[in-house]
C-alpha cells in the first residue's frame, strides 16, 4: 500500500511528492520556486494561482497562454510576474483591507489572476482569507466561477478544509454538488483531501457525490448534451444608445454549443482554429446572444468579461460581470471612436422590444 503524505494543516496530499520527475520539474525539497509549485508542502505560489496577469496594452484583455511551470497543461493566463495582486493580498486583511480596493475599483470582485483564480477562489486558498467569503460574495462576487483548473471557489474550500468559506458559500446559495469541470463534486473533493470540517457543512446542505445537471442540460436532447440551434423560451437582450450602430437593437438567444459567425470569420482571418479558440473562450454553459445582422454578445471566461462584438467579429464593448447575464451597465468602449456606450436590458421569453 503506498505511503499517505499530510500537509501541516491535517489535509492529505493527493498526489506523491517524491515520484519520479518530481524534483526535475520543481527542484529538491526547500529549492522549489517560491512563485511556483512545492510538491513537498502542497503549496503553489502567485505564478501558478491568484498573481498578476498579463494584459493586452491595447484591449486590457487577459494574454491566455502557457501557464507557469506548465503546471496546468490548459492555456490560461499568463503570468506578469511581480506577485499576488492586490485583491489576493487584501483577502487576508478582510473588509478593513478589501473595501477602499473595491470601493475605487468594484469590478476587481471578479479580477482575474493566475490560474484563472477569481477572489472568491482565493478566499479557498487560506485559512485567514477564507473570513472574506461572505463580505466578496456581498460585493457581487461570482460564486459559481471557473478556474483554470474547473474548479469552483466551493471546490477549493473544500481540497484546503476551510469550513466557514465553504458555508458562506452555501449561505449565498452556492449548489452544493457543482462539479464544474474537474470531474467531482465538492464532497469528493473534500474526501479525497480527508476535509472532514468541510464535509459535515457540505452534508448539511445536501451536498453528496452526485454532480447536478450542468446547467445547459436544461434546454438539451435527452441525450444528455445541448442540441445546436436557438433555444425556444428563453430570454432575448436589446442593446440600447451605442454609438455604433451595427450593435444598437435586439439579440436572440443561442445555444452555448454554436459559434458566432463573426467569431468564425475572425479566427479564419487570424489563422486560428475556430472550435478550438471557441471551447477556449466559451464555458459552453452560458448562452450567447445575436442580433439579425450578426452581431453577438457572449461571455468570456479567458476576462471574465462580456463582450458586444461587430458582425465582423471585432469586438467594440465590454463589461466585467459574472457568466449570468449581460449587465445593464458597466460597459466601455474599446476604442474612443466608438463614441457612447450602451445601457443593455435582459428580456424575458414573454417580452419583446414593443411590450
């Protein structure tokens, strides 16, 4: 039977440390790099989860590329160097320290770092930070995020067996038995980390081994994926005083399994590979929206951000905000000679323009 490894804390470590290719990759034990991954401890640094990313200097959007150390073989953002950024740093100070940040700056609720790590992933990440669920998630944090890794800010509450994280989560009505898209509900994560603290408040809120339906399955075939096509009954957006009027009128609902004509044209036009760069950018989850001429709305899980893009592809608007919905403001040009941004406004299936 091979040798169970713990960390300090009480929480097993569920891979093995000494296994062959370990110490090539991060070094022998006590010359790992600071910024990346220490098999020994189970610990990562800001190179691998909540640092400063790189940004495009013209758009500001996320750079996705290799991650540091390669440590998650997925293509996410790339780290900037220079340490955590100032949400992670502020987490362990609570409100006292994450206020006047989010006060001046609101959107850096759902900043994105290394690793994909939104703040409220970070909050799973150490036992002073975790104190800051409740006050993230009242400022708007996104509580069924994505990391890099397909984790679930609940999922890393409970691979580090920080309970009161994960019940401020519960409380802010996080499902219990999302399995993102690591492939395991937030108990079984838990088990296999041996979080027993986590447990009991996963159990007590129905949280069990079996994943909910993800949530497109709603509109899918029986065959338990999401058919291609307009999904009848759902919502419809109109986007409103835009000073490009390509993008100004109303947008339908497509199914997350599509891709945008314009998104198509641009990826031919770049030399990349449609689908690929689609599954990418897109958390096939959320719902895009397209207007007749072919402009589209769609969430961007690389940012974080929406996206209102031309029937070209190019894109001219952004709003940071979680995969929910489109917000209704919040929204900025990426050119200024785009002129006035829009106001947007999320339609029920009975609604129309003229209602």
């Amino acid at each position: 039977m091979a040798r169970e490894h713990y960390r300090a804390d009480g929480v097993r470590i569920t891979h093995d440390p000494y296994a062959p290719g370990m110490v090539e990759k991060y070094g022998r034990p006590g010359e790992t790099d600071n910024e990346g991954f220490d098999p020994y401890a189970d610990t990562v640094g800001p190179g691998i989860y909540g640092g400063i990313v790189k940004r495009d200097p013209a758009t500001g959007e996320v750079v996705v590329g290799r991650q540091y150390q390669n440590h998650n073989p997925r293509p996410g953002p790339v780290y900037a160097g220079g340490g955590y950024t100032p949400m992670s740093n502020a987490l362990r100070k609570g409100e006292a320290g994450l206020r006047p940040l989010l006060d001046k700056y609101p959107d850096l609720v759902n900043d994105i770092s290394t690793g994909g790590a939104r703040p409220l992933h970070m909050c799973g990440m150490g036992r002073d930070n975790q104190h800051s669920t409740a006050y993230i998630i009242s400022r708007g944090a996104d509580i069924e995020a994505l990391d890099t890794y397909g984790m679930t800010p609940l999922h890393r509450m409970a691979s580090n067996n920080l309970a009161v994280g994960a019940e401020a989560l519960l409380e802010a009505r996080a499902d219990p038995n999302n399995a993102g898209k690591c492939g395991a509900t937030p108990l079984q994560i838990a088990q296999e980390s041996q979080a027993r603290d986590v447990m009991q408040v996963l159990k007590r809120y129905g949280g069990s081994t079996r994943p909910s339906p993800p949530r497109s399955e709603a509109s899918a075939a029986s065959a338990g994926r999401p058919v291609k096509g307009s999904l009848p009954g759902m919502t419809s957006v109109v986007v409103r005083g835009s000073g490009v009027a390509d993008v100004n009128g109303e947008y339908e609902e497509r199914n997350p399994v599509d891709v945008p004509k314009g998104f198509g044209t641009t990826c031919s036009q770049m030399g990349w590979d449609t689908q690929q760069m689609w599954l990418k950018l897109s958390n096939q989850r959320t719902p895009w929206f397209e207007a007749p001429n072919g402009s589209y709305i769609y969430w961007n899980q690389s940012d974080g951000q929406w996206w209102i893009d031309a029937p070209d592809g190019a894109g001219v608007y952004v709003a940071l905000a979680s995969a929910t919905q489109p917000p209704a403001a919040g929204w900025k040009a990426l050119n200024k000679s785009y002129g006035a941004v829009p106001t947007v406004e999320v339609l029920a299936a009975d609604q129309s323009v003229g209602a």
